[in-house]
C-alpha cells in the first residue's frame, strides 16, 4: 500500500493580543492525527499535502486551516457571547 508524503509542520498559536496559548488542541482534519500546544504555544504536527489543521481552544472560535508548505504563526479569537 502507498502512503502519501508527510511532513512536518511547526508553528505558534497565540490569541488576538499576542499571547501564546499553550493547551491548544490542534488536529488533522478528518482523522485521529494531533496534538496540543506547549507552554509557549508552540506545536507541530506531521501532515500531508491538502491536510487542514483544526485549532481548538475553550472560550475561543475554532479555526480551520489549510496546509500551504508550513504554518508559523496562527491566531484564534476569543468566542464572543
């Protein structure tokens, strides 16, 4: 069986004031692949071409991105009641 090519991405998550959010959980859409971000928000995360990444927080919007060559920096809005 052949397996798509995979790679890793590397990247910050921080909220819409710059603050890093460790604790984010960032998943592989579609499947069981992810992970959750350190102290320093920082996380990466093995993908294959035309992966999306789903970023989700308590309190905050939940974000979809889709992987281009690799993700440095990601921001997440704080869910408005």
């Amino acid at each position: 069986m052949a397996s798509a090519q995979t790679h890793t991405v590397t990247g910050v998550v921080k909220d819409e004031k710059g603050a890093a959010l460790p604790g984010v959980t960032i998943m592989v859409k579609g499947t069981t692949t992810g992970t959750t971000s350190m102290a320093d928000g920082r996380y990466s995360v093995e993908v294959s071409p035309g992966n999306e990444l789903e970023f989700s927080f308590l309190g905050y919007t939940s974000q979809t991105v889709r992987i281009a060559s690799q993700l440095s920096l990601i921001h997440i809005s704080e869910t408005t009641r």
